[in-house]
C-alpha cells in the first residue's frame, strides 16, 4: 500500500548517529505537546510527551525539547537504529482554560520521515 | 491485553456502497476518535466522542457517520456521500482527565474504494 511517508520531509541519519527532529507549533496557548512514532501501515505509537511548564524531557533514548518563545519542539534520538526508521509526528493540545468539552482533541502535524541508514 | 482494535485491516467496497469501520477498546477510556490519514499529510480528525451517546463533528466529518452506544466501541460508517473514501482509517481514545491528553491508536484500517 502507499506509505505514509510519502512527500514527507525525510531525514537519513546513519546507524548509531543522533536525530534530531524538528516541529513548529502555532498556538501560544497550547500547553501540552506529543510525538508519536508511526511505522508503515501501523498505528502510531506514543514516544514521549511534555507538558508547556516544563523546558526539557527525557525518556529512554529519546529527549523532547520545548521552546516556548519560538514556538518550536524537538526530538533528539540517542544512537539511532534500523528499528527507529519510521514517520514521527509531532501534536499539541490547546488549552482552554477549566475542562470543557472536547479539550482533549489534539492537532497533528505532517510529519517527517526518518530513514537510518545500516 | 489492554487496547485498541480496528477491524478488519484492509477493506475493498466498489463506490455508492456504504461501509462500516470497527473500533474497539479495552482501556476503559471515555474518550474516542475517528482520523482519517492521506499520504504525506497528518492526522485529520473526523468525529469524535467524550461520552457514551454524545459526539461531536471533526474537522472533516463530511460524508461520514458515527454512533456511540457503548462505550468500548466507536463504529464509522463512511457513505457514498465522501468525495474520496479511499484513506487509511485510524481510531484512537483517550482519558478525559487532566491526568493525561496522550490518544491511544489502534492498528488502522486501509479503505479502498473503487
């Protein structure tokens, strides 16, 4: 079937190398942010996330960035392996204040495609 | 296992037909989505529900139905009124706490209408 990555911007990086992935967010007032990583005809898989309080999170091998003033989020993969060729999708959630109703949904960008070269 | 079911994973329907995709979860998640996803472009929101019996409208639920009786199921009927049905299908929940916005996704399901 037709990948998903197709007519995305795609990123080699060599095996072992660090990646880093770039995605800009256009709402000030969104104060939660997510990547996913997406395999070809798979679902997306949950990677890591961080909330607008803080600056900087880690999980295992991975590292999400958030710049608050340029609107901008990161994500950085340590020693990058065959296994992490995929499409990685970045979402935001706006807040809107106390809980309403649907302020759950989130808003995905396109994606980048990264393609680890053995 | 806990998690989310799309059946079935490729599914063929010749153009004016009806079809129904099949989404379930056992997370216990109030929360439900339909995304419909294009190549080289990103997730796009169709219906989605916070409550048993209660949705709401997407970005492009044009030509597209839901119902939600239960809350483990979130059924999508895309009818013959979608311009363009063929699209890979992605169902997700999630809580409607505070706690945690992350969307769980199931496997997908690839419509291909001709």
């Amino acid at each position: 079937g037709e990948s998903v990555g197709l007519h995305l911007p795609t990123l080699s990086v060599q095996e072992g190398d660090n990646s880093i992935i770039n995605c800009a967010y256009s709402n000030s007032a969104s104060d939660y942010f997510i990547w996913y990583k997406q395999e070809s005809g798979k679902g997306p898989q949950f990677i890591i996330d961080i909330r607008s309080n803080m600056d900087k999170r880690q999980g295992q091998r991975v590292t999400v960035l958030l710049n608050k003033t340029v609107k901008h989020l990161s994500l950085q993969i340590a020693a990058t392996q065959p296994g992490d060729s995929a499409v990685y999708f970045c979402a935001e959630r706006e807040s809107r204040g106390s809980f309403t109703y649907g302020n759950n949904r989130l808003a995905f960008g396109k994606g980048n495609q990264v393609v680890v070269i053995p | 296992d806990g998690g989310i079911t799309q059946s079935p994973k490729y599914l063929f329907r010749k153009e004016g037909q009806n079809v129904t995709l099949s989404c379930e979860q056992n997370l216990n998640h109030d929360a439900m989505y339909w995304y419909r996803q294009d190549p080289g472009q990103g997730l796009r929101l169709i219906y989605y529900s916070q409550i048993v019996n209660d949705f709401q409208k997407g970005d492009i639920a044009e030509g597209y139905s839901v119902s939600r009786e239960k809350k483990e199921s979130f059924p999508l009927t895309v009818t013959s009124a979608q311009k363009n049905p063929t699209a890979f299908y992605l169902c997700a929940s999630s809580e409607t706490s505070a706690s945690s916005y992350e969307q769980y996704f199931g496997p997908g399901t690839r419509l291909t209408v001709t």
